[in-house]
C-alpha cells in the first residue's frame, strides 16, 4: 500500500511539475513576444520634455538603479517623446490602435481593439494563444479617446507582465505621488494622462459606465474619487477625457477588479 500511495504521490508531483513549467514557459513567450515588438518598433528618442532641473536630475539617475529611479519625482512638464512605428505593428495586426507607456512601473505595450472583448483575453497582439492575452481597448470605445471614459484591459500577470505591476501602486503609494502620469500614443496624436484615482472594486460595479453626458461624467468622477485609495495632490481639469485601466485582483476566478483612473492633461501632434 505505502509503495502505491508513493507511486500515486510521485505521478502527481510530476504532472504538478510539467504543468508549472508549462505556466512559465507560457509567460516566457508572451513577455519576449512583447519585448521584441517594443525593440523593433518603438524608440524613445529623448528621456523626456523636462525642465532644465529636472534633465539635471535624469542624468544622475542613468546610473542608479530602477526602483531609484521611480522615487524621483517629475514635473508637470514629463512628457516621454516617443516615436512608434505604427506602419510595422499594423502589418502584423490591423488591430492596433495605440501605444501605452506608464514610465514609473516600466509598463510599455501596444494596445489594441477586437470586436470584442474576449479575444484578447488569450491571444497576443500577434494573434497567438496565450494566457497572457494582450492589452485592449474596450471593443465600443472611439479610438481617437474623446469619449468621457475609455476603458483599457490587461491581465493581472504573476510575472509582473501585462497589468501584472498596477498593483504596487497599493504597495507604495510615493510611486504614483512622485509620478503620477501614463500615456498613450497614436499615428497622429500622442496623450498624457494624470492618475486621479486608483482602487479595488468589482466587475460590474458602478466603476465600468461610460458617461454620455457633462452631469453624468461630473457624477462619474466624483464616484471614483470618492473610492480611491490614493489623493491626488497635482490641478486637474473638469470635464477632460478619462481612462480607466482595468485588470483582475486577488484570487483567479474572483470578480475583485484593480482600477487606475487618469484624466487626460495634455495632448501633442505626433512626430
């Protein structure tokens, strides 16, 4: 009996095993798949549009370490100038609509928009299975980002890829205070946003309504201001454009969501 309930345990540890290794070697692809994309068709071609005293600090940073460089704080001026080869990403999927950079949590990802909202859940920009999925735009949601709130998904992934990295927001509340700001580029525009608000709800809470109206977006903001566990201390204007990030929290299979709220501060022609 004991020579088959070892048998039994060893059986099992092996097939727990193959199905870890396959977990990894899962993330493993879609997060080089990622880096490719970026190395191939995205290059930043100045730190940032900056303040003298600000260039000054940057050139300090270069040699410290990451999580160094995320404590620094940045001005109302930040604005990354990225140029993105947007010809290149749509010859591999006619989806893309954007690019998505949150520099403090060196999160970088092209953004894309199926006809709905389940595709991409486990396909990558690259139209390949994986868990991993790909960071989209809500299905409904006007890709030139006037509508009251656009919603932008992306996996909360163990490995910290996708929208794995929101959640330390929770963790240390100085890196969203220090640098407050993501943005999203297109063909023609490129978009700063301020991070307003940021907490944990539910999937079909109150959070997930697109405002249609001036008295339904100002009910809107004051809700999720009312539910954020962070209080932004920069000037933001009323009745700007918001983004609203979304990823799942907590337990696989929970209906818990982690939601980062920005409102959209400045736009510049691309280029």
């Amino acid at each position: 009996m004991d020579v088959i309930i070892l048998v039994v345990a060893m059986a099992l540890l092996a097939v727990s095993g193959y199905k870890l290794a396959e977990i990894f070697w899962e993330y493993k692809a879609g997060t080089d798949s990622y880096s490719a994309l970026e190395e191939s068709f995205v290059k930043e071609i100045e730190p940032s549009k900056a303040s003298e005293e600000e260039s000054v600090q940057q050139t300090e940073e270069a040699a410290e370490s990451a999580e160094t460089k995320q404590a620094q704080i940045v001005g109302e001026d930040y604005f990354p100038s990225v140029v993105v080869d947007f010809a290149g990403l749509e010859s591999i999927n006619e989806d893309v609509t954007g690019w998505f950079s949150m520099p403090v949590l060196d999160i970088a990802y092209p953004v894309v928009q199926g006809s709905d909202n389940y595709y991409y859940l486990d396909h990558t920009v690259e139209k390949k299975g994986n868990s991993s999925g790909a960071i989209f735009m809500d299905a409904n949601a006007n890709t030139l980002m006037t509508d009251y709130n656009t919603f932008i998904y992306g996996h909360n992934m163990r490995n910290g890829s996708m929208f794995g990295k929101l959640k330390n927001f929770i963790r240390d509340e100085d890196l969203c205070r220090n640098n407050p700001y993501f943005f999203y580029y297109t063909k023609d525009k490129s978009y700063k946003y301020l991070i307003i608000s940021y907490y944990v709800t539910i999937d079909g809470s109150g959070t997930y309504y697109i405002p249609i109206s001036d008295d339904a977006y100002s009910d809107y903001r004051r809700l999720i201001l009312k539910n954020s566990q962070y209080q932004c201390e920069r000037d933001f204007p009323d009745y700007s454009p918001i983004v609203t990030l979304s990823t799942c929290y907590g337990a696989s299979g929970s209906d818990q969501r982690f939601v980062v709220h920005g409102i959209l501060v400045e736009t510049r022609d691309a280029g």
